[in-house]
C-alpha cells in the first residue's frame, strides 16, 4: 500500500483528488491532508508518505 499525503490551499481541490485516489487507485491510501504549507512539511517529515500530491501555487509557499 502506497502512503500518500495532499497538500492544496483549497479544500475542494483537496477533497476531489482524494475521492479520485479512493475511487481508481486501490494501492494508494490517502492518511492526511493539509491546506497549510508549512503543517505539511512538519506532518511529511514525521509521517514519511510515500508520495505527496503537492499544489505547486499556493499563497504562502510554492510547491517547490
């Protein structure tokens, strides 16, 4: 099972890539999301996905 984590500013965009991942990657499992960057970076250091789906423009901090 692939761990993943996803990180937007907007909530909906959060909750419509995870019913994507439920519905058509049986493999992956979502175990959080953040909308606050720097949460993100603190929960992906300690929780350590396999995989993060990272909004790259986001008010605070881009993904990069």
């Amino acid at each position: 099972m692939i761990k993943a984590i996803i990180v937007d500013d907007e909530y909906n965009a959060i909750k419509n890539l995870a019913w994507e991942i439920e519905r058509f990657c049986d493999d992956v499992k979502v175990i959080d999301t953040f909308t606050d960057p720097i949460e993100a970076i603190s929960a992906i250091n300690y929780l350590k996905p396999d995989c993060v789906f990272l909004d790259i423009e986001m008010p605070e901090m881009d993904g990069f």
